[in-house]
C-alpha cells in the first residue's frame, strides 16, 4: 500500500507545478500585451517634437466674380445736324453814292432790299438789269443801260397819285447823274391812281456811264409833300 500512494503523490505535485507555470506563463503574457498596448496608445514624446509638423489646411480660394462693367457712353456722339446758315442781317459795307438833295426835305433810305415806306406809301427797288437801251426821243442814244424797276404799294387810307412820281439814278463815288431814256419801250409808268391795298409796277430806263462807276443809288420822289427815298448800294444784274 505503501509503493503505490507515493507515486500518486509525486503526480499529484507535478501537476500543481505544471499549472503554477502555466499560470505564471499566462499572466506574464497578458502583462507584455498590456504593456504593449500603453506604448502604442502613448506618442512618444521624442517623435512629436522632432517629427514633420503638420501643415494646416490651405483654404480654398473663393470664386472670383467678374466685374459687372457698367455701360459707357460712347466715346464719339453722333455728330448733331448742323443747322442751316442764316444770312446776316447786317449786308457787307458798299460806298455811298452821292445824291444831291432837291430841297430841304430830308430823305430817308431803307436798308438795302428792303422798302422804303413815307405817307403809307411802300417803294422798294426790285431790279435793275444790264440791257440796251432803244432811243428815239429828243437827244437820246441807243446803247448800254440799266432798267429799273420799281414796286409801289398803297398802305394809306387814301389814293395815291403817282402823277406826281420822280426817277433818278446816280452812279459811283462821284455820284454821277445817268440821263433817262424815256422813249425806250420798256419804260412803263402808272398814271392812274393808286387806291388803298393796291400795289403798281414802274419800270425806268437809264442811259449807262462808265461801267466802273458802281454802285448805283436810286432817287425816288413819290409826292412834294413826302419826304424822298434813297436806295444805296444798288448793282446791276
């Protein structure tokens, strides 16, 4: 009996022994594992410090909108319309002719184109043309002339007689007197009266001087008791 719990008992401390170092072999490696798992959780403090740093993030740009270009006015306008030229009203100075007076009554003389008025009675020169004159009168030549010719209008209330109606014209600085040719066909000169609101055409012919002496001035006479008209600055056409 003896031989036989002996070995039982050595089995029995082999097997305890055998445990013990199974269980001291599995805790030191659950401690290697744990210990394991610490360093890897825990950055080493040499390899923070001397590592790459991180760059942050560079922000992205933001879209660049593109101006709104506000509209420009064009740099050249549109030319405006030229407006028509008027003429001037004062005509360019021509030398005055001189006209001798027939008496004390002065004259008065209208711009140039346009009417002489005196006692309501309109005068106004509308021509005088280059012709040729046809004389048969007394004295007169045939030859160079002026035709003038002569408006009248009545703007008074009463007749006017244009019986009493006198034509002269003078040429030049010198005021030269130029003879009539009254037997030339064209002249033509209202005898009868001139009622109010009415008008009448005369037409003189004048013998021509000198074609140098120009302009010419026209002396018109309508009645004794009106005062004369002098149209200055007269050129032949």
């Amino acid at each position: 009996m003896s031989d036989e719990a002996e070995p039982t008992s050595s089995r029995r401390w082999w097997w305890i022994g055998g445990t013990a170092v199974v269980v001291v072999a599995l805790v030191a490696v659950l401690v290697g594992v744990n210990a394991a798992s610490d360093d890897d959780a825990t950055p080493d403090a040499g390899s923070s410090s001397t590592g790459p740093a991180t760059a942050s993030p560079t922000p992205s740009p933001e879209p660049t909108v593109a101006p709104t270009e506000a509209p420009t006015a064009d740099a050249t306008p549109s030319p405006e319309p030229t407006p028509e030229p008027t003429p001037d009203a004062t005509p360019p100075d021509v030398p005055l002719v001189p006209v001798p007076p027939i008496d004390d009554r002065e004259p008065t003389q209208p711009p140039p184109g346009e009417p002489g008025v005196v006692g309501g009675v309109a005068a106004e020169v509308t021509q005088v043309k280059d012709v040729e004159s046809q004389g048969t009168g007394p004295g007169e030549v045939s030859g160079p002339a002026y035709a003038l010719t002569l408006v009248l209008r009545n703007d008074s209330s009463e007749p006017y007689d244009p019986s009493t109606l006198q034509v002269s014209l003078f040429a030049g600085a010198a005021g030269i007197p130029l003879a009539s040719v009254d037997s030339d066909p064209r002249v033509s000169v209202p005898t009868a009266p001139l009622a109010p609101g009415t008008s009448a055409t005369a037409t003189y012919v004048f013998a021509a001087g000198d074609p140098d002496d120009l302009p010419l001035a026209a002396f018109v006479d309508l009645a004794p008791d009106l005062a004369p008209i002098v149209f200055q600055g007269l050129v032949p056409r």
